[in-house]
C-alpha cells in the first residue's frame, strides 16, 4: 500500500482511476534541421497529416461539449489546419528546417501577427499557440497538452493547472484534482472548491504514479492511498450520505448561541452570482471584476462594463455585494494596463496601483459601478486592492465619493495595511482580507509554489495574528467598521470557526463552501470559537494551529471534514 501525503485544500473521499496531465510541450531546438533519411516533401506530408488528425480530436472533443468550452474547442479546431499556418511551416520546411520547429516558428508569427490586429483577432492568438503544441505533440508521438480524454470519470494528477486548463475541464469527468505542486491558494485549490471536488495538493511524487492506478484521495486529510481497501470503500459511502445533508444551507450564517456571521459568496460573473443566489448566499462579499477585462487588449468601454455589473446586482436585490475594483497585474497581465517585463510583478504594479501608471482607468470603472448601482435595489460597495498606505485608502475613498458611491472600503493584502488598519479605517468605511496575498506576502512565500505550501498557510500564526491586528484596528477609539475575511480561508470550514472568534464579522468563499462552513459554526458558541482562536494564534507553527483546532471541533469527524 502506497500513500501520498500533500495539503488537503477542498473536501471529499473519492475512489478512481488515475489519469495523469500530460506534461508541457518543450519547444524544438533552435535551428534544428530536417533528418538526412527525410525529404521536405516527406516532412511536408507528415505536417498535414499531423494538423489534420489535431482538428479531427479537436472537432470530436468540440461535439461533446458545451458552452464556452465548446467555442474554444471550435475556434481551435479551425486553427488547426489554417491555411497561413501551415504555408508558412512548409516553406522552412523547405529550407531543411525540421517540421516540428517549423511548425513552432510558424505559429508564433501568426499569433503575433493576430496579436497586433488586436480585437477579436488578437483573442485567436492563443488558440495558435495551443494548435502548434497539439502539431508538434503528434509529430513526435507523444500525448497533446491539456485536460486528458476519458469515456469514464477518472482523478486527474497534474503537477499544477493553470487557469487556461479550465476551459475543458469538465466536473462531470473529474472526480478529484491531485497535484505536486501548488500551495493551498493555488489556480488549483481555487478551481477545487468552485467545482466541488475533493482535491490535494502538493503532494510531492504523485507524478509517478501510472495511469489506471485505482487510488483513494480525501481532499480534507490531504491523502491518496493508492489500491484502497474495504475501509477506504466505506470512507466513500459514508462521505456520500454527509455530502449531501451538507448541499443546503439555511439561509443564515451564525453561531450555535445566534452570533450572526452572514455568510456571502466570491462570484467572477452573473453566472456565478445567480448560482450563488441559488446556493443561499446571503450576498456577495468579492465581486472580482477582472472577468471584463481578461483577454482583452483595450479597456472595456463603461456602457459594456455597466451592463456586465447589472448582472450581478440583479442577482440579489436588496442585499450587499461588495465590489472589487479591478486587480490587474501579477498573475492576471493586461496589455493595455501592465507591464509584462516587470521583474517582480507580484510586488509590482498591480491592483490600486495601476492607477499611478495608466490614470483614468479605474476612474471608468467606478462610474460604471455607480451608475450599475443606481439602476438596481442591490446595497453596492466597492473596494480596491492592494492598499498599503493611509494616503492610498484616502485617495481612492475621495475618487469613490465623486464618483457617487457612499461605501468606500479596501482590501487588507499588504502587511503594513493590516499593522495601520486604525488609521486606514479613518478613511475607508469597511476593510476586507485577502488571505491569499496576505499570506504570501507576510511570509515572502509564492502562493504557486508546492515546495513553499507549508510556509503559504492561512493557518500561519503570524498571518492570523495580522488578522486579529486589523480587527483590533477596526474597533480602535469606538470606529467598530466591518472587517471581512474573502479570501480563500474563509472557505475552510475550521479556519472560519478562528476567524470569526478574532472578531471578523462576514465570510465571503466560493458558493460551495457556504453550506459547510454554516454547519461547523453553528456547532460552536462564540466564546468557543474565541477559545479557539487563541489557540491558533498562540500555537507554534501552522500545523499545530490547524491540528489543535480540529481536535476542539468534534463535529468535523461527523461531517467528514
């Protein structure tokens, strides 16, 4: 028996067959030539046969799905066999250059060609680079890039996803997600919880393992055991019955003694926010705007921008959605508005910052907030990211103010914001953490990294206490604002139990997660949830917090958690 041990970052027990993520495509060597046994015009045929047989999966991929995943398979499919692309591999072909690098250089000058057109042209350039990947990869016999292909529903082990591996990932495939690599606020982790998958990470060797091997994963312990037993088998049944009395959720977040902790959800689109609505969700506590701006190369005009914002208040009338301004930069580059040779983008421009490189921006943004919110009954906040000075918190609360928006708060990410949340709370109306950059940057730790995802947890005694530090703040000279968590801490169900007893008043997580997290509170009184707290932040390092808190909750046994 074999096991695996990582960190468990969305709960579930599950038992399947493995698929492993094919690995990267490598570029060819610069320069490589044809084999001295192959003529150009064997290469030329084996070229075209290998595009054709890439737009033929691709095609047969595409009729299987739907929605946007069927446009992007579609829009690939044509790409594969595209006139300009192969014309201009078969004439280095020609020059002895070999297929496979020919394919490579031709693709990349027709994506910078598309890329210069800008518009929907420069959206195909993507498309390009993915076709030469699948090319080259049926050149050399290997297995194509991206989601793996199965008539049965199997665990996906990969050494990380990106947020490109989405778009074909179907949950009704995928039972659980396994990786390597990534920390616990990963793409992966993130992409788990939305789904619902059970899933770990960092789990270093799962690599190895063999497709077809029946494994064990549960997402909560952080384990996949590999030929699982008649236990493992009853784990699952059991995981099973609790699933699903945890698939609802009552309405209304709170402690076993009636503290109220309105529980909001994290939506990136309408979509997402009437899931949300649906799920119960008593609001949204993280709009994430970015979704108007990806993959595009020019800004969003307000009008498009007005009616994307109107989606989402609609959603739920009447009730808070807290709105963040966008958070370009880092891993989310824009080409109109950031610089993609920055050598440290995570410290870079991103965020609030943007605006002191390209102004007028967000100043568009937020007149299309106002001007959404004032066409709907929705209680509209908004909120803008990366903070770390006083000066920055007024600034932008007196560009919300002319923009005629009355609730002006801002993200705590950055250390120095959450040590000066007093006096950044003289300005901002209300304060929201953001676990995930609060972490990384508290403890100088990439939050992609696997090797590094011991050091990149929320459970960090020092992040916590910079939690509590901004609560503190909050409260400071009789201020009592709001402090909200909406990172992806809140949605762990035993770290929402710590956050709520330092004193945070909503949690805002992925519409799965809601209903979880609402039965583990209302398993505890407040002055538990205090005690526990005390005891995380107290403790010696990340493990012991997490480990001698679960022990205080009995009720995660019974949920599975």
């Amino acid at each position: 028996m074999q096991n695996f041990t990582g960190v468990g970052v969305s709960p579930g027990r599950i038992i399947g067959s493995v698929r492993q993520m094919p690995k990267p495509i490598s570029e060819p060597p610069a320069g490589e030539r044809l084999d001295a046994a192959t003529t150009p015009e064997a290469a030329t045929a084996e070229l075209r046969t290998a595009s054709k047989v890439v737009q033929t999966e691709l095609q047969r991929r595409a009729e299987a799905a739907t929605g946007a995943s069927k446009s992007v398979l579609e829009a690939t499919a044509l790409m594969a066999t595209d006139p300009m692309l192969i014309k201009a591999a078969v004439k280095l072909i020609v020059t002895g250059t070999s297929a496979e690098r020919a394919i490579w250089e031709s693709g990349a000058s027709v994506a910078e060609m598309l890329h210069n057109l800008g518009g929907y042209m420069a959206e195909r350039a993507t498309d390009v680079l993915d076709v030469r990947a699948r090319i080259v990869a049926e050149l050399r016999g290997v297995t194509a890039p991206g989601i793996p292909q199965s008539d049965e529903p199997f665990v996906l082990v990969a050494e990380d996803l990106a947020p490109a591996d989405t778009a074909t990932l179907d949950p009704n495939k995928i039972l659980a997600l396994v990786t390597s690599g990534g920390g616990p606020q990963s793409h992966t982790a993130i992409i788990a919880r939305a789904l619902g998958l059970p899933a770990v990470v960092a789990a270093v060797g799962v690599d190895a393992l063999t497709d077809g091997t029946e494994v064990y994963v549960d997402g909560a312990a952080g384990t996949l055991q590999v030929d699982p037993g008649d236990d493992e088998r009853t784990a699952v049944t059991a995981w099973e019955h609790v699933a699903a009395s945890l698939s609802v959720f009552d309405g209304t977040g709170t402690t076993a003694d009636g503290h109220l902790v309105p529980l909001l959800a994290n939506v990136g689109g309408a979509a997402d926010a009437v899931k949300a609505a649906a799920a119960g969700a008593e609001g949204v506590g993280l709009l994430r705007t970015e979704f108007c701006f990806l993959e595009r190369d020019i800004e969003p005009t307000i009008d498009e921008q007005v009616v994307a914002y109107r989606g989402v208040f609609d959603a739920f009338p009447g009730k808070k959605v807290v709105v963040r301004t966008l958070d370009a930069g880092a891993d989310k580059p824009l080409p109109f508005l950031t610089d993609s040779t920055e050598p440290n983008p995570s410290l870079g421009v991103r965020g609030y910052r943007t605006d002191l490189t390209s102004p007028g921006v967000l100043k568009r943004q937020l007149t299309a907030i106002a001007t959404a919110a004032q066409a709907s009954s929705a209680v509209v906040w908004v909120m803008a990211p990366m903070i770390a000075t006083v000066d920055e918190a007024a600034d932008f609360a007196a560009m919300c103010r002319v923009a005629g928006l009355k609730t002006p708060g801002v993200m705590v990410e950055v250390p120095s914001a959450a040590l000066r949340s007093a006096s950044i709370l003289t300005e901002a109306e209300f304060v929201s953490l953001g676990t995930n950059d609060l972490t990384q940057y508290t403890m100088a730790a990439d939050r992609q990294l696997g090797t590094l995802a011991a050091l990149n947890s929320p459970w960090q005694p020092a992040v916590l206490q910079l939690i509590q530090l901004t609560v503190a703040g909050a409260i400071y000279e009789g201020h009592n604002k709001p402090v909200g968590v909406c990172g992806e801490a809140a949605a762990d169900p035993v770290l929402a139990v710590v956050l709520v007893g330092l004193g945070v008043n909503t949690l805002s997580m992925t519409a799965r997660s809601i209903s979880a997290v609402g039965a583990v509170l209302k398993s505890v009184t407040l002055e538990r949830a205090q005690e526990l707290a005390q005891i995380a932040v107290s403790a010696r390092n990340s493990d012991e917090a997490r480990t001698r808190v679960r022990a205080g909750l009995p009720i995660l046994e019974e949920l599975g958690l």
